[in-house]
C-alpha cells in the first residue's frame, strides 16, 4: 500500500453519498457522508449549553442529522437547519429508517450517539 503525502491525501474525493429508497414517500432519497467538521458541528448543535449541566436536544439527534446529509442530485442540503420542524412531521418510522442508513454511510455507531445522549 502506499504512503500518501498531504496532497494526495487533500485531493481525495471521500465524501461518498448512497440513494434509499423510500416507499411511503413514493421514490428515493440520496444521503451523503458528513465531513468531519460537519460532524462536530452537527454534536455540538445536539448539546444545549446553556446553563451549568449540558441538556441533549432529542431533535437534534435526528432530524438534525438528516437535515446535514439529505441532498438533491446537485450535492446541495435539501432542508436547512431551520426547516427541522418541517422534517420532523414526517413518518417516526421513517426519520428512524434513514437515521440508521446515515449512521452507517457516516460511522456514526449507536455508541456515539449513546455518548451524546449521556453527556
């Protein structure tokens, strides 16, 4: 295998995207893998520090999560950050579905989440 330099490394394109279908909603969504800096971001909105004891903003979690990663055929967010309300009316059964599928695509395992719920 070879050792990479930090050009090599920097010109990767890893930021990978998988299509899910989803029948209640009549066709197929496209999720992409978080960057890393989207990942903190992402944990950092999920902790409401406000206060001495950090509180896990339960929407967050989710919707938030699929807000980040949910994208048209472009690459381009299909919900902003402020339409998590609009998001968060659909099928629990299916913000679950996709939730676990963005997991997977990103690394993000059930620990993870465990941890920012703990915290």
């Amino acid at each position: 295998m070879t050792l990479l330099d930090k050009q090599q490394i920097i010109d990767v394109d890893d930021v990978v995207y998988e299509d899910i279908e989803v029948e209640e909603w009549g066709g197929s969504v496209r999720v992409r893998v978080l960057t890393g800096t989207e990942r903190d971001k992402w944990e950092q909105e999920c902790i409401n520090r406000t206060g001495p004891n950090n509180k896990v903003r339960i929407g967050q979690l989710k919707v938030g999560l699929l807000a980040a990663t949910l994208i048209n055929e472009e690459g381009e967010l299909l919900f902003s950050q402020k339409e998590l309300t609009v998001l968060n009316s659909k099928s629990s059964a299916v913000i679950q579905r996709l939730f676990k599928q963005v997991q997977r695509v990103s690394a993000i395992g059930d620990e993870a989440v465990d941890e920012l719920a703990k915290n």
